[in-house]
C-alpha cells in the first residue's frame, strides 16, 4: 500500500513509519524544516492550506497513494496554546490534506486525534460521549476530527477518526512523565509529584502503532468502518502505580517518588479510561503488553542504542 503521511517526526509519527514499512507498505511524508526518515521519501511543507499542500506534492504531482494519515497536531506541549495555530493545525489542516489526499487516489484517510476531545465524563469512555467544548487543545481537535469527516462525506473520502489515549515510549518529549521519571531517577534524584491518583490509560508506542496498521489494512477492505474509535489499552491505572512501574524497572528506590508535593492542574482530570470495544470489533482482540515488561523493554533498547 502507498501511503501519504504527515506527523511523521513525532512520537507516534516516527514509530508509525517504522511499522508501515515494516509491513511492507511505502510511505511519503510531508514534513517542516527539511527533516529526512529513513526509508521514507520526504516532501517538504512550507504552510498549512490545500494550497500548500499541493505545492508540496508537486515534485511527486504523478504519484498515487492508496491511504493518508494525519498525525500533524499543535498543543501537543502544554506551553503551546497559541489560539491561532491551534486552530490552524488541529481544526482546518486535516480537512485540507484530505482534500489533497484525496487528488493524489486516497481512498481511505485515517485522522489520529486525541482523548482530551472528550468533555469531562464518566470511564470508560464510549465513543459516543460528548466533546469538549472548552479546553482549547482538545475542542480543536474534535473540531477538526468533525470537519475532516465531513469534508471527506463531500468529496468521496471514506473518513476513520482515532483518538489516541495516554501514550508512551521512546521519542517522548522531555516534559512528559516517563522521560521526567527516567531521567530523575536515574541520577538517584528525588521526583516531584502531584498525589498521583489520577486514574490513567497507558499504551506504548508501538502497541499505538500496531493498532493503527491493523485498522488501515482492516479499513482499505472494509470502507464501512469509516467513523470515531478510542485507541487505548482499556485498562485503567494511576499515574502513582505508573511511576512506581517505572522505579522498579529502573531499580530505583520507590522512596524518591515524593507524591504529593506538587498540586494537581487545574484541567487534570481524576479518571479518563477508553471503552475499547469498537476497535476490537473492527481489528480483533489484541493483547496489552505487561508494562513493566514492556518499560524494561524499552529501556534495555535505550541503553543499547546509546552504547
């Protein structure tokens, strides 16, 4: 399958274009700022419109490309709230690259959103509760989700939106937990916590990224699977039970997790766990990898990669 992307120097990005080509499928990235992935042919992207778009895909205008997937996303960091690009780059660019998407062959586009589209609510999250309205990240991105839905209804473009839950794994920035965590109690350094009871969905990276290739290969077959899914483990776990995972993979001592010390945001919410259900039903039952199996993993390839 040739596949278009953007988002692809991300952390679901990079990981994602590794399990493509594993598969055996081609991909072509739209990416900013002259980046290169290997085993990947890059078009570079100076702005955000069709227009845009297009001009980027020119150097390939002849190509043809069976599926696109957005992964691009701004807010991501919680410094970054500009109102402007927000709005640019999560509600009005996905549309525009469907519709370019869809100029090139596309016939299947898979949109990769969030869990912070939902309005506060009770978990485990259905597909059907209600969006956010509010927060800023997360009502541009069910903006977006909504509209790149319907542009695709207009232009014949079948349409599934994916919101991603609590994701983690190499390529995180270093604001994230994980890497704080690591970072602080590999040096033997004390962490700074809120009280960690929130109540989470971890899934790594890859395990994120097998579910999507499972669900593009499932929906090129079956174009009646067009619509919104929860990626998520399904499994609901504290952010405290999270990072004690964490200090005994590294052998830490559990006594540098100082609980408490920092307060909760004020928009952290006290529980947010997928219904998983729908994917399943559209990929089958796929297993969640034991976490501090899964962190060891993680880390041991880390180690190993910096040696």
């Amino acid at each position: 399958m040739k596949v278009l992307v953007t988002g692809a120097t991300g952390l679901i990005g990079r990981a994602l274009v590794e399990t493509l080509l594993a598969s055996g499928h081609e991909v072509t990235a739209l990416v900013r700022g002259g980046r290169s992935l290997p085993g990947v042919t890059t078009l570079e992207l100076d702005g955000l419109t069709q227009a845009d778009i297009l001009r980027a895909m020119e150097p390939a205008k002849d190509a043809r490309y069976d599926a696109a997937i957005n992964l691009a996303a701004a807010g991501v960091a919680p410094s970054d709230r500009d109102p402007e690009r927000l709005v640019a780059v999560n509600a009005v660019f996905p549309s525009a690259f469907a519709a370019a998407a869809r100029q090139s062959g596309a016939e299947v586009f898979l949109q990769v959103g969030s869990c912070s589209e939902y309005a506060p609510c009770a978990s485990p999250i259905p597909e059907t509760a209600p969006l956010e309205r509010h927060a800023l990240y997360g009502a541009t991105k069910a903006a977006g989700g909504i509209l790149v839905q319907s542009t695709g209804a207009s232009i014949g473009l079948d349409v599934a939106v994916l919101r991603v839950f609590n994701v983690y794994g190499p390529g995180e920035k270093p604001h994230r937990l994980l890497p704080s965590l690591a970072t602080r109690l590999a040096r033997g350094e004390t962490v700074a916590l809120s009280d960690g009871l929130q109540v989470r969905d971890y899934l790594g990276v890859d395990e994120v990224c097998l579910r999507l290739a499972l669900f593009l290969d499932a929906f090129r077959k079956d174009r009646g699977l067009a619509g919104e899914y929860n990626l998520g483990s399904g499994v609901p776990r504290t952010v405290a039970d999270f990072a004690r995972s964490v200090a005994r993979v590294l052998g830490a001592s559990e006594a540098l997790l100082d609980f408490g010390a920092l307060p909760r945001r004020p928009d952290d919410r006290p529980e947010v766990v997928a219904a998983t259900d729908k994917l399943a039903a559209a990929i089958g039952q796929v297993p969640v990898a034991d976490l501090e199996q899964h962190l060891g993993g993680m880390c041991r390839k880390e180690a190993t990669a910096g040696t």
